[in-house]
C-alpha cells in the first residue's frame, strides 16, 4: 500500500523539478537524474507496485495501482520514474501471465528490475490499424525457428530496448482471429532494424520517449520466443489491452488534474489589467466548471471498470473497458486545450507540460484503437438490449 499524500509530495518534490530539461533537451538528457529518482523509489519500497513481490514488485491490485497511475500521470516522466511505464509493463503482466520459464528468467526478470526495457510491434504502415487481425508480417516456420519478415511503425520506445514483443502471421490460413502469434525478438537480432524514430508533430523523441518505424528482413528466433500457444497472439493483445486501458486512463486523469490546476493557477494570478484578474471571466469560470465535472466523471468511469475487470475478469469488462477508452480521451483532449487557451502563448510553448502533452497525447483517441471503433462496439451493446442487432456499418 502506497500513501497517496506522500506518493503526490514524492512526485512533487523529486520529479517535476526534472520536467523542464525533459521538455527542452529530451529523455537522454534527463535519463542521468531520472535514475536518480529510480533508486530512490526501489528504497522506499515502491518500485514497479503491480507486479508481484518475488519480481521486486508490491503485488498491488488494479484498483490500488488506478489511483498511483493517476499521481504519476502528474508528469511527463513519473511513470518511467516507478518502472511501470508503458509499453514495457503490459509487456510484463503478458509476460508473467504467459511467458514461459525461461522467458520469466531471460526476459521478465531483467525488464522487472529495471535493467532493460522494451517494446511492442503490432502496428503496421500498410494496415489500418483498428483492425488488428489485418497485417501482413510473416514468421515463417523453419523447424526450430521462426524466420520473421515485416514492417512496424509505431513501435514505442524501441530506441534502447532490449527485445520487442512482434506480431506476426503464423498460420495464414487460419480464421483472422488465430492467424498470428506474439514472438519475443531481440533488437540486436540479425535483420532486424530501426529504420527512425517517427516525427510526432514535430518531435522525433528519444530513448523511452519515442516512437520508431523497424524492418524485419528474415530475422530467426527460436520457436521457444512464442509466448503463448501458435495462432494466440489475437487473444493475448487483448488480454494485455484490460489493464493496459486501465494504466492508460488514469494516467490521462492524472494529466487532466496537472493541465486543471495550471489553468487554475494561470486564472487567479493572471492580471489583464490593474485589479481585474482572468479568473475574473465567465468564459474562464465555464472553462474551469466543465473541466472540473468531466475530470471526475472520468475518473469514476475508469475505477467502475477497473473493479469489474477484477471482480468479474476482462470479457465481462469489456464495454466499460471500450467506454473509457474514448470518454477519457476526450475529455484529455478537451482539457488540455482549455487550459492552452487560459495560458495563452505560454500555453504553446516547454515552459509548461502543456504542450508536449497537447502532442503526444492527441493520439490518445487513436491508438489501442480509434474511438469510433470503441464507439460502435458500445452501441451495438446497448441496441441488442432494445432487439437490434447491428453485425456492420451500413
């Protein structure tokens, strides 16, 4: 168990202090401090809280985690502070849910010390990439090995990551949903490269921060990489999605509330005039109104999911983990333009968070799939209630 008021000071206190050469210089330059900060959470007890105790975690349950994600999300770095950044810690609960012996002693021990990272390759340039079961990178079957070659985009922190998890095809003619297999591929790996880290409006990133296009060109691995049984890697992506969404919305929550109190702050201290201060306008007291009954809306929202997910397992969870996936987002972008707009020209620049976040996190209603996406699963649930049952778009 975490004491949130001193979760909250800790970050105050020792990682936001690091934001501004984040934001001005990049991950490399901070990454010195940022393992500063790393040792000292492992001393207080507090490294990497969902992950069991024998893998140096605290075994803290979903619903405990939702609110310490809220209190990281505070900062750019706060999670990758605690090691529980993504992608690399559903790629340890997918790990620990499904990996094998050596996969735990080779792959999630290192990963859940802290001593590596890594990254996950699904998406593809090629493919549209709200529908997962659609990809074309082939692991072909030679015996011992799979011989992988394909295209990803996309890839999450691949610059300075030890393996990535890959997709790929494994048995082409399968139904769509059993066709691919997830395969553990170190990036040192023969053939396999890092062709960039792609420009996010702008900002290519770096290290953990960053997203890179990669080439497969014949890469071998051992069949002993799969995780899981062939033809699973469907299934195990959407088990990995649960929780996943979980750490995600509340990291966007916890974003919302830092974005919510810079505007406040910006509103009672900004003069437009001798004695006449921006809080001062109604449209500013709207901006502040709306953004204070979605934010906590939002969190309510994901915590009622977060507890079904754990009381009644992923499947029965499925609309609500859909729901919040868009109505987060959402409100994560409505509130950080409001808060852009009370800040004004400050709001567009790194002297504030403000604006790599309005970045980086625009896509937030993109990937794990677009909200219309999510939008029409939820739909069609509620309107088999009513007796119509909408099997596609019309």
């Amino acid at each position: 168990m975490i004491n949130l008021d001193e979760l909250n000071q800790f970050v105050r206190a020792e990682i936001v202090p690091l934001e501004q050469r984040f934001l001005q210089d990049g991950f490399g330059a901070v990454l010195p401090a940022v393992e500063h900060v790393r040792t000292m959470v492992q001393q207080r007890g507090w490294w990497c809280p969902p992950m069991p105790v024998n893998l140096g975690g605290m075994g803290m349950p979903l619903t405990e985690f939702a609110h310490v994600s809220e209190a990281l999300g505070r900062t750019p770095i706060g999670h990758v502070c605690f090691n529980v950044q993504a992608p690399d810690i559903g790629n340890m609960e997918l790990l620990h849910g499904h990996g094998s012996t050596a996969h735990h002693a080779d792959w999630l021990a290192p990963l859940a010390a802290g001593r590596t990272r890594s990254c996950f390759a699904m998406t593809e340039p090629e493919f549209a990439g709200s529908n997962p079961v659609h990809m074309a990178t082939l692991a072909r079957d030679t015996g011992d090995h799979y011989e992988i070659t394909g295209h990803k985009w996309f890839t999450s922190a691949a610059d300075g990551a030890a393996f990535a998890i890959v997709m790929a095809v494994t048995n082409p003619d399968a139904a769509p949903h059993l066709r691919a297999s997830q395969i553990i591929v170190p990036m040192d790996a023969p053939g396999m490269t890092i062709v960039r880290n792609i420009k996010v409006m702008g900002e290519p990133g770096e290290g953990w921060a960053s997203h890179a296009e990669l080439l497969l060109d014949r890469v071998k691995v051992p069949k002993t990489n799969r995780i899981g049984a062939e033809g699973a890697g469907f299934t195990l992506a959407q088990e990995r999605l649960g929780p996943g969404r979980i750490h995600h919305c509340m990291r966007w929550i916890g974003i919302c509330e830092r974005a919510y109190a810079l505007m406040c702050e910006r509103a009672a201290t900004r003069a437009l005039a001798p004695g006449r201060m921006l809080g001062e306008k109604q449209s500013v007291q709207h901006a502040i109104a709306d953004s204070r009954a979605e934010i906590s809306a939002a969190r309510l929202l994901v915590l009622d999911a977060a507890e079904k997910i754990e009381k009644r397992g992923q499947r029965e969870a499925r609309i609500e983990i859909g729901m919040i996936k868009y109505f987060v987002a959402g409100v994560l972008q409505r509130v950080l333009d409001r808060a852009i707009q009370v800040h004004g020209a400050l709001g567009v620049t790194d002297d504030t968070p403000l604006s790599y976040w309005y970045r980086h996190e625009r896509a937030a209603r993109i990937y794990d799939g677009a909200d219309e996406v999510h939008k029409n699963v939820v739909a069609r649930h509620e309107l088999r209630k009513f007796g119509l049952d909408v099997r596609s778009e019309a």
